[in-house]
C-alpha cells in the first residue's frame, strides 16, 4: 500500500488499514520516488493520499505516471479529505492508469479534520474526536474490499 501524507492524515488512514490487513506492507511515496522504486508485482496494490485541491496532489499524479504495475488482480485508492465528498481525485487517477490498461477496484472517501487553514480554522477537540472515530468506522468496512 503506497501513501502519500503531507500533514498525516493519509499516513494516519495508511496505518489504520494496515493494523486490520497485517500482511499489507506500507510504502512512502517519496521515498519510493527518491529510491526509484517504481515497480510493484504484488496480488493488491492501493493508494492512500489526500485530495488537494478537489483532485490528485502533483506529487501522486507523477507517481501513477511513472510507477509499473506488473501483477494486481486488485488496485484500489483512498482519498482523505477535510470536506464533504466532492471532487475528482479517483477520475484523475482512472485517466492515468488506464493508460496502463490499470483500473480501480475500490475508491473510498476518508473524511478527516480539514488542515487547510485558509478555508477555516483550526477545528475543535471534539470535531477531530468525532471524525477519527467515524474514519476508524470506515475503515474497518474499507478492509473487507481489500484483500
């Protein structure tokens, strides 16, 4: 499962999945990229990253882009995000890998606490309290699909 976490949310979800499917290995983006390792041949292959801007980050569209998938009879991806469940982060990621004769097999939505702080303030206790435990809900649903 390869991940994509800026300020942790994504990273958070990454590891949250990873406690129910044990025998799911992360991987950091960047430091994939940093290494040149951009080849995977592995039964289940997923994304977790968040959405910026209502789309992909720069830095997962030039991954999909340069990243060879060998064997995944299943590809799914995650998007965390602050804001209600709008945008085209999966279209964008379809577009890429169908350029690989690639698809997904599961997009998922994790609402999380918004960090972008322009578009508001930092968000109470309680609202991050409320929203993890939901995520964590998702979440344990989400690893049924997976593997």
């Amino acid at each position: 499962m390869y991940y994509y976490s800026a300020t942790g949310n994504s990273l958070y979800t990454a590891r949250a999945l990873q406690e129910l499917l044990p025998e799911a290995e992360l991987r950091s983006i960047p430091e994939a990229m940093a290494e040149g390792r951009l080849a995977v041949n592995a039964e289940c292959v997923g994304f977790v990253f968040p959405m910026h801007y209502f789309g992909l980050p720069l830095q997962m569209e030039e991954f999909l882009e340069k990243l060879t998938i060998y064997e995944s009879p299943y590809t799914f991806a995650i998007a965390t995000c602050g804001v209600p469940y709008w945008g085209r982060p999966f279209l964008d990621a379809e577009a890429i890998l169908a350029k690989k004769n690639r698809k997904l097999h599961g997009k998922w939505y994790v609402r999380l606490v918004s960090n972008y702080i322009p578009y508001r303030d930092i968000a109470a206790d309680w609202r991050i309290s409320i929203r993890a435990w939901l995520a964590e809900r998702k979440i344990r649903k989400m690893a049924k699909f997976v593997f």
